[in-house]
C-alpha cells in the first residue's frame, strides 16, 4: 500500500482452516480498498497460517502475526491493534464474514459524525443457513446516537443482557489501545474475551452512532459457540467466562476515580458482571448433556458466589430458575436486618391457612415488622386481610412474569424475609423462594399438615420440598414428628411450632370454665369444612350409627360450609339412608356469637379426620370445656399429656361410639373430662407467640423448637408412613391402583432409607412396609 490504510481489519484466529478463506475474502472484496488485514494467528495447529500466508503472496493489504503460544484471542486483538496503522478498527472472527460495504459503510458515518464508536446490524446465520430469529434481533442497533456518560449505559443499560460483541462496531483505534492500556499486559481470556475489552471502550467512548445496515455476517455454532456442554471440562470453559469480566474490575475501579459518573459505571459494570453469570448459568443448563449438569453447577458454585448465581439467574434468566431450584446451595438467614415480612398464599379467606396468616401478621406487628401479605391467585376476600396489612394480588401471567412481578413486590415493598405458606399445595414456591433470594429476602416455609400428606395424597409434594428444601433459610413445621423426618432425609434447618390461636381460642380463654355433665340428651358437636378426603366427615354419620346400637340417646350437630362434592344436603341425605338423620344433622356454616352458641349448647366434640397438621378445633371445644372424642392422630402437640381427649385406632367408629357412650352414664369422667380440656386449652394459650415469630424472623428459635429424631421416631413414621399409604391406595379407585401403589412407594422408600441409615435396626419393620406398599 502506497498510503496509510484508513481501516485496519483485525482477525484473531486459532485453527480456522476450514473458514478462514471465506473471511479473508469478505475483508479483501471490500468496496472501500484503502485497509489492511491484520490476521494475529494464536500458535493454530493446524493449516490457518498457511493459508493466511497463501492470501498475503497475493495482496500486500493481508499481514500475518504469530504468537508463538496459544494466549487467547483476548492477547490476538490486543496485538493486531497496537500493530494497526489506521485510524479506525474492524473486527473479524476466522469463522465470519463481512458485508462486502462494511468498511466503507462504518467509516463514512465515522467521519461524518466524528464519533468514536459506530455500530451497525448483524446477520445472523445458524448451522443450516437459516438467518432471522430472535437472537439476531437483539443484535441490531437500539440507539442512533449517544453521547458523553450515556453512551455506557446506552450500549451497557443496567437490569439488561449485557451484549459485548466487538465486530458489531467500527473503533477510534486509539480508544481500544487506551482500554488495552488499563488491563495486564499479560491477561488472558478463554470466554467471553470480547465483552471486557468492549465494556471498557465504551467506558472511554465520547460519542457513539450507529446505522441499521447489516454489515457482519455471524456464523452461529461456529468456533465456541451454540456447543453441548458434553463434559465437565467443557463447562469449565463456559464458565470462564466469569473470570473474564472479573478481570477487568481493577480497571473499572481505577476508571470510576476519574470518571465524569463513577457511580454509574460501576453500577454498569456489576449488571453486566451480573449478566455473564446468568448468561453462563443459563448455558449450562440448557446445554448440558445428561449426567455433566450437576458437576457443572458446581464448577459454577466455586468461581461465582451462591448469592450472585441465584441474583443474576433470577434478574436476567428467570427461565432457569426451573431447573436451578434442585442445585442451590443453602444460604440460610443471612446478616439483613429483618424489618418488613411479605406472607405469601393462594388467596385470603376466612379459616384453614388464611387464619393462621391472619394471626401471623398480628404477632409480627405488634413485634414491630411491616406486614404485607401477597395472594398468587386471584378470588380473595378483602374483608379476611388482616389489619394493618397492605395487601398485593399478582395479576400477571406466566411464570417468567409472574416471578418479575413478585421481584417488584419484594423491591416496592423492601422485602426483607418471605413466608411461604404454600409449600405443601404448589409446585413453584422454589422459584419463588430463588427470586426473593435474588432481591435479598431470605424465605421461611411453612407447612400446614402432618408430612405424610403427600404419601396419603399420592403426589410428590414431599419430595419437592426436600429435593428443594436449600431454596429456603428455614422449614416450618407443626409437629416434632414432622421435624423428626425432615431431618432423617437432610433437612437440618427445620423447626416446629404450634398454630396460633384463632379468634375463637383467643376469646374463651378468658371465661374457660368446665361444663356440667349432661343431664338428658348427649349433644355432641363438630365443626369445620365438610372435606371427606381428610377430615373423613362422613364418618360421624357412622359414629351416629354405632351410638345408636348402644342405645344412647344423643344428637351429632355438624357445622360448616360444602366443600367439594360434600355437602351439607348430601350429608344428610346420607344420614337418613343409614337411618340416623333425626340425629346427625348437618346444618351449615355458623360464625361469631352463632357458632360459640352451638358450641357452649353442646357436651362433646367429634373428630374423625385422618390426617391433620394442628387441628385448632380441638383446642378451641377444649376451651369452652368440651372433652374431646377423635380417632388418633399421634403427632399433634395439641394431644400431647392431654387428659381431657379421649382417642381411639382411626376408622374404628365402634370403639369411638363407646368411649362417647361411657359419659352418657358417668358424670364424674366427664367432669374429669371436662376440666382437663380447660387445662390443656389454658396449656395451648400458654406460648408466647409475639416472641416465637420474632425468633422465626431472626432465625433464633429456641432449641427445643428443632428436637433430633429418636428411634422411636424413626419407628412410628414408618408405621405411618405404610399406614396412610396402605389408606391412600384403598381410597384410590381400582383401575389406578397399581400405579399409585408405585407412586406411594417412591414417596416412602426415602424414608426408609435414610432411617436405616442411622437405625439399622428397623430393617424387618422396613421391609414389612415395603411389601404392604407394592402389594406383595
């Protein structure tokens, strides 16, 4: 060349023999004829160099520079800019193309405007040829012009996928050696080797524009790119990405000294830092293969912080979340003081889980926190929110939106610990959890019934929670049994605590006093929602049937809303077939001063529920001195050293009549009944719960609150274990029983063997079960 070129090409390039000459060609067809092609091979091994060199014999324009050891193309660029002889730089993988005006194109505009950064649009061309989707689109240029400190966050914008490529721009080469000067002379770079470099240029950049002329032709699949993560060398590879934009952190740092908005470009540079871990997070679980996923993942967890993973996955890969829930690690509490408490559910009514809420948000206001209560679906009852709670429903749809929606409530709001108390009865709390982890706020679950739950329902609930219990800085359960197989299957971070008191216990505690044995007809009660499937509300009707072959003259009222296919017309219908239904009775829901009338007119309370997590009606009859009459339900603290309950096997409704029979002719046991209900009332009340919640909110319960399992324990939820999954498989229909009999036992055999584990011992008892579970 007789003059100075005014573009200078530069190729990094490492064994691109079988694309290199398509490059070369592109560079060498250009319109604009006055540049030279700088071609900085990387010590290739295979034949690059010679046919660069087969390139340079024809045209003087094409220059070949070795570096004698492989150094990264990080290192190539770095040589083929301070070789360059012209005042504006194109970059140019060994496996792309450029648009044969590119340089023509990209320099007028330059010289027009005089700005030191041009980007153009990009061609996108994947393995097969196709070009368009949805990649090439964010490529193309977003801003026509940008100037001084905007031209960072305009090609940087902070909470956006960070987008380094350097060949979607043309360069003031003296800029890109400024920012080389920044960085070790020595520094090298795997992955993501041109993102630094770019990050760092538009730091210094003055002026940017840009025309939507597609002048760069990207080969996708091509060199690093679009590849399996087959093995865990691999997904060492993608992950150094990381160390890649970690390495250019002391030179952002000595920048922001002098920089017109230091605060800015710092902030700048921890989205894109932020973006890369997503970014390679993501890769990593949508590429790899089968059996490298989890050594992959934890590659990932020793060169980026578990924090930093989950923030970044969550902020700019939402989608991940998915699969990243079964591969976090657990973080516990952490340090933030905890001022404001979001209480997550379904939807807010009156009873079940929302009264338990309710309660909550009361003890954590009066401790001093900021209440807000968060509905995942829509139907609330806004007259059940709890006082001096704000109140947010999400309204979005899809998961990626609806956890975006929730990372705005927890921001809003200055969410600093989330309380799940939906973690039995959905399958995406973990994401949820991840995404609060994301924003800062650390999330307790709470679960509402005995754990065995899932193994009577036949559903894999359980195995969520456990798979991914790390999601969460604490478990909450309601029984020490619950905490006793929680901790035989690894989760150690789990706690028990009773219910609050409802409403209802709350006012009779102050005018508890024992009841008159009954004098005429035995008026029995029992309250709650007419659910079959647990609280077996049908059962009273044959409790009715066998009190009338005893002869005792008694009524049964039943009190609450229909539930599912039960209701109360349904009920009685029922009770009349078997011949009771002058005196079993479904009349209804009742509230306030109406239903502690029914209660205060009866003499006893019925339960035949199956399976419950803290059944507040037992306290609550206990309370207004009703002895109590249940099928057995060993693991409630509510039974617990309780003398006013009388308990016998579940489903025995013959042995139940007759306990319920012995009061009808003994006033004394029932007197005895009756005061030991109001001393096992007065025992419920006793807890300081403004305390428990503030110990729950700075993760300092009391030790007692999370006992170790004992044998026994281990000996009794197993024989739970078979037994509600012995009941689950008799309620299920004939034709699905089979496969629920699996389903049942992949729910109970971990169980079972992390308890023999740490009790051998129970080995015969385990195999017992395991035949009863399959129906051998």
């Amino acid at each position: 060349m007789s003059s100075a070129p005014l573009v200078s090409i530069v190729l990094p390039v490492f064994n691109d023999e079988s694309t290199i000459s398509a490059a070369l060609d592109s560079a060498l067809r250009q319109t604009l004829s006055d540049i030279e092609i700088l071609c900085v091979d990387d010590a290739s091994t295979d034949g690059t160099a010679a046919v660069i060199e087969s390139f340079a014999a024809r045209d003087p324009r094409v220059r070949l520079i070795r570096q004698g050891r492989n150094l990264s193309a990080f290192q190539s660029r770095r040589a083929g800019i301070l070789a360059a002889e012209a005042a504006y730089v194109l970059f140019l993988d060994g496996d792309d193309e450029l648009a044969l005006d590119a340089a023509q194109k990209a320099l007028d505009k330059a010289r027009e405007t005089g700005a030191d950064l041009v980007g153009f649009g990009v061609t996108v061309i994947d393995r097969h040829g196709r070009t368009g989707g949805s990649y090439e689109g964010r490529l193309q240029p977003i801003h026509a012009s940008l100037e001084g400190t905007g031209v960072l966050p305009g090609l940087f914008p902070v909470g956006k996928q960070a987008q380094g490529q350097l060949w979607r721009y043309l360069f003031r080469t003296s800029m890109l050696r400024d920012a080389y000067a920044l960085l070790p002379a020595d520094l090298t770079l795997a992955r993501v080797n041109d993102l630094p470099l770019m990050f760092l240029t538009a730091a210094l950049a003055k002026t940017y524009v840009s025309i939507p002329d597609r002048l760069y032709l990207y080969h996708f699949g091509r060199g690093g790119s679009g590849h399996d993560v087959d093995s865990v060398e691999r997904a060492e590879f993608y992950v150094s990405a990381i160390r890649s934009i970690d390495s250019i952190r002391p030179a952002v740092e000595s920048l922001s000294r002098t920089h017109s908005a230091s605060a800015l470009l710092l902030e700048s540079f921890e989205s894109a830092r932020l973006s890369i871990v997503g970014y390679v997070c993501s890769q990593l679980i949508t590429r790899s293969v089968s059996g490298v996923l989890d050594a992959a993942l934890a590659h990932l967890h020793t060169v980026a912080s578990a924090h930093d993973i989950i923030h970044a996955a969550a902020r700019f890969y939402p989608a991940t979340l998915t699969t990243l829930k079964f591969h976090s690690a657990w973080l516990g509490t952490g340090d933030r003081p905890v001022r404001s408490i979001l209480l997550a559910t379904s939807t807010v009514r009156t009873g079940g889980v929302s009264a338990v809420l309710a309660s909550q948000a009361h003890y954590l206001r009066e401790a001093g926190y900021r209440v807000t209560v968060v509905a995942r679906s829509a139907g609330s009852d806004l007259t059940a929110v709890p006082e001096g709670a704000t109140f947010v429903e999400l309204t979005t749809r899809g998961m990626v939106a609806r956890l975006e929606e929730w990372a705005e409530i927890c921001r809003a709001h200055e969410v600093d610990l989330v309380i799940d108390h939906q973690v039995l009865y959905t399958r995406y709390w973990p994401e949820f959890a991840l995404m609060s982890r994301a924003e800062g706020a650390a999330t307790i679950g709470w679960v509402h019934n005995f754990v065995a739950r899932p193994v009577y329902d036949g559903d894999d609930r359980l195995s969520l929670i456990e798979r991914c219990s790390n999601t969460l800085a604490r478990l909450v359960v309601l029984s020490p049994l619950d905490v006793a197989y929680f901790k035989l299957r690894g989760v150690a971070h789990t706690s028990y605590l009773p219910n609050p008191p409802s409403p209802l216990l709350i006012e009779s505690a102050a005018s508890t006093m024992t009841k008159p044995a009954p004098s005429g007809r035995l008026e029995l009660v029992w309250w709650g929602r007419l659910e079959q499937h647990t609280k077996k509300v049908l059962e009273l009707i044959e409790v009715g049937v066998q009190l009338h072959l005893l002869d005792v003259d008694f009524r049964l009222t039943v009190i609450g809303p229909d539930w599912g296919d039960l209701t109360a017309k349904k009920f009685n219908a029922e009770a009349r077939r078997r011949g009771v239904g002058d005196d079993v009775v479904a009349i209804g829901p009742r509230h306030g001063r109406d239903l502690v009338a029914a209660i205060d007119a009866a003499d006893a309370f019925v339960s035949t529920s199956i399976i419950e997590g803290y059944q507040l009606t037992i306290a609550e009859a206990q309370a207004r001195g009703l002895p109590v009459f249940m099928y057995e339900l060993p693991w409630l603290t509510l039974v617990h050293d309780n003398d006013g309950i009388v308990a016998v096997p579940q489903g025995d409704a013959a042995s139940l009549a007759s306990e319920i029979a012995r009061i009808a002719d003994d006033p004394d046991l029932f007197e005895r009944l009756s005061a030991a209900s109001v001393d096992a009332a007065r025992r419920a009340l006793s807890y300081d719960f403004g305390a428990l919640y503030r110990g729950v909110a700075t993760d300092t319960l009391p030790p007692e609150f999370s006992p170790e399992p004992t044998l026994d324990d281990a000996r009794e939820l197993l024989r739970l274990m078979v037994f509600f999954a012995e009941r689950g498989r008799r309620d299920s229909a004939a034709s699905g029983a089979s496969s629920r009999r699996t389903r049942l036992w992949k729910a109970a055999a971990p169980l079972g063997r992390a308890t023999l584990q740490r009790f051998p011992g129970l080995r015969p008892l385990a195999d017992i079960a395991k035949k009863r579970l399959l129906g051998r």
